[in-house]
C-alpha cells in the first residue's frame, strides 16, 4: 500500500497522560500536515511541514501539542496532558511539492481521552 | 480562501445519479474548486478539482457556472459505497501552505 499510514488507528488514554501519533507520508511527498476532526464537524488544520520545516501552525495547536518531522520523511504529533476536549480524529496528509497538487489523507488516529 | 455554501444533507436513489451544489459566491478569479469526500470513520478522499472548465474523472464529473459563483458534482451512477459526507472548497493554488478548510460539508445518503 502506497498511501498515506497513520499508526495507532485508535487511541483511549486517561486524562494527563501523554500521547504520540505517527504519520508516514506517501514516498516523496515533501508537504505534510495535520488536521483534527470532532464529532459531526469537517477537519480542521493543525499544521504544515515543508520537509523537515515547520511552516506553519494554527492557533488551535495549543503549547501542549507539538510536531516534528526530523528527518522529512514520517511525522509525530505529540499531546502531553492529554484533556477530554482533545478527543478527536486526529488526520494526516501529504502532497508533492508543486502548487497544483492535491493532499492525500491517511485514515486517522482515533484518540479517546477518559 | 473563499467561503462555500452546501446543504446539509441530501438524499439519491442507487444508480440514479446525485447532484451535489455548492455555493461560492466571493471566489476569487485564482481559486480553484475542490470536492473531497469522506466516508465514516475514514480520511478525506479526493475526488476532483477545476477553475473555470467543467471536469470529468472517473469518479466523478465537475460542473463550474460560467460566473463562477457556484458548481455541482455529479456522480454519474451513485452506488451504496457513495453514502458519505462531500466537502466543497475554494482555495488559491499556489506555493504556500495549501491547508484545506473544510466546512460542514453535504451528507449524502444513497438508499437502495
């Protein structure tokens, strides 16, 4: 399979505790970016990496969430003290490097927080 | 990026086709028309994309008004597996970031 991966798939966790999420892109796609998506609403962006460079973050990326992409290759999101309003879908997608390209989504970390 | 418009659900017979509008009223003359989908409990899939010229692939075909202002996605032979929730978005093409925002989205559902 040549697509986007996501490991977990779900996640339940107790609240405080920390949790780490890992995207593998589709070969070659240098752009990657998080969204997360609750209950009955559309995802909504998190951030974005250009090869190992973090460009961008949206506000609701609070100090308790971080991302890395060391190598530019796999990504990891990061929630230390997990709180029950981070429970989510959390989504990952790539796409190559020219501006007309579309994003390719992965199928989602369900994380649950207790 | 431009706001879109979509009603919130919509029903289709199988195998009739399914016509899914949406609104954009303030696009701009450098934003593109996106449809994604998403079928429950998995990501978003994409399903085709135009700036002026009606598209067709063979998931789906794209249909721009001349204005701009609006377009419709049209599934052909809607089957089961096409029950989901269909996203309209307008965004710039161009060398920075490109997230997508998603809005509420249309739910399709396609009844036997």
């Amino acid at each position: 399979d040549t697509g986007v991966s996501q490991d977990p798939r779900h996640k339940i966790t107790k609240r405080g505790q920390n949790v780490t999420f890992r995207c593998d892109p589709i070969s070659e796609h240098n752009r990657l970016y998080w969204y997360r998506q609750t209950l009955g609403q559309g995802p909504e962006f998190l951030t974005y990496f250009q090869n190992e460079a973090q460009l961008e973050k949206s506000r609701l990326l609070s100090d308790r969430f971080s991302a890395e992409r060391p190598k530019g290759s796999f990504s990891t999101l990061e929630i230390q003290r997990t709180e029950q309003g981070d429970s989510a879908m959390y989504l990952c997608a790539s796409r190559p490097g020219t501006s007309a390209d579309t994003q390719y989504f992965g199928p989602g970390t369900r994380l649950t927080v207790l | 990026d431009a706001k879109t418009t979509q009603p919130p659900s919509m029903d289709c017979a199988e195998g009739r086709a399914a016509n899914l509008p949406c609104n954009h009223s303030t696009i701009s003359g450098n934003e593109y028309v996106y449809w994604y989908r998403q079928i429950h409990s998995q990501g978003p899939q994409y399903i085709i994309h135009g700036l002026k010229n009606n598209e067709t692939n063979e998931m789906a075909s794209l249909i721009i008004t001349e204005d701009r202002k609006s377009s419709t996605l049209i599934l052909p032979h809607a089957t089961l597996r096409d029950t989901a929730v269909y996203y309209c978005i307008v965004r710039v093409v161009d060398n920075a970031g490109n997230m997508l925002t998603f809005g509420g989205g249309t739910r399709l559902m396609v009844k036997p």
